[in-house]
C-alpha cells in the first residue's frame, strides 16, 4: 500500500504490528470502516510548545494503565524509560513487565525525539514518524485503521520531578486508554 507504514512492538517475544487497508466484518454482512482524516498537523507539527526534550534526560520509573474498553479489561506495565543524549536526537527507551491475567511478560520499546524546523518530532526506531513532540495539547497520529490522540503533560517546570503521557486509541478493534505516569528516578 502506497504511503502506508507498519511498526511492531515485542512483548515476550510475541508481536502486535500496525498497519493500514483492509475491511473488518461485523456479524454477518461485511462491513467498510472508513478510517478518520488523517490529522492535520499545521503548527502543531513542528513540535514548537513544550519543554525541549534534553531538559528529561535521565531515568524515569513508570507505571502504565491500559484500560482496554474493548477486550473489558485492564493491564498495567511498570518499568523504566530512559531518555539519553543520541547526537541531535534523543534515545527513548523502555523496558518493563506487563501484568496480563496473572502472567507476568517483558516488553520493550524505542523510539526517537528528533528536531525538526523549530521544535521536536517523535519517530519509532525505524524512523517512521508518530507525532509532534508537544506538552500540554492534543496530538493524533493514524496508524492504519487506529487513531491515536495523545497528551503529554509536564508536572513541574522542565519535567523535574514527574510528567504524563495519556494516549486514547480507537479504531475498528480497538478501544483503550493507556496512560503512563513518569517520576524521577531509575531501576
């Protein structure tokens, strides 16, 4: 599919991966899910409002809550991000344990905060885009089929102490509510 991307995310050796197209049945006669717009960055895509992301570069504890309205459950992961100096980006990089119906899994993830024009942009690893590095308003990233509308916000001047990363995703199988809540501090 022209223009298309897919990314992958691991946990326990197992794989989710986004990507675009196709139809979704619902009971018995096939039915079009036609995606949202995509977004419309304008200023926003420069990544301009917020905190230049070397002011959070260390090691955070995390604790996520992935409220799955369409599963009808919930899931929590706790670990550790660590933003690093990576040339003129910065590294993210997560590692932790998701709690699953009693099973316990490792998952990993990085992805980039890159400048771009007069502020930031969040790229996955293999350099995809995903949104406008920005604190404190609305960000939406399609993937696919999926719309991503996201919120960074930032507790204390210059993300000292704690910040907040609320992602809400809907789609033609998806419903959920993810959010990360980051303190200072590492493993």
């Amino acid at each position: 599919m022209s223009g298309s991307f897919r990314h992958t995310a691991t946990a326990g050796g197992g794989s989710a991966v986004c990507s675009g197209g196709g139809a979704v049945t619902s009971g018995t006669p096939p039915v079009r899910w036609r995606p949202p717009r995509p977004p419309r960055l304008g200023s926003m895509g420069r990544g301009q409002h917020g905190p230049d992301p070397r002011t959070l570069l260390g090691s955070w504890r995390f604790e996520r809550v992935i409220d799955d309205r369409f599963a009808g459950d919930r899931k929590t992961v706790e670990g550790t991000i660590t933003l690093a100096d990576a040339g003129p980006r910065v590294r993210w990089a997560e590692e932790g344990v998701l709690h699953l119906g009693g099973r316990d899994l490792p998952v990993t993830r990085t992805m980039f905060v890159e400048p771009r024009g007069d502020g930031w942009f969040v790229v996955f690893e293999d350099g995809h885009d995903f949104n406008p590095w920005t604190t404190g308003e609305q960000v939406q990233h399609l993937c696919g089929r999926d719309l991503y509308s996201g919120r960074i916000d930032v507790a204390e001047r210059g993300g000292r102490g704690a910040w907040t990363v609320r992602w809400d995703v809907t789609g033609p199988e998806k419903d959920y509510t993810m959010t990360t809540r980051l303190r200072r501090g590492g493993p």
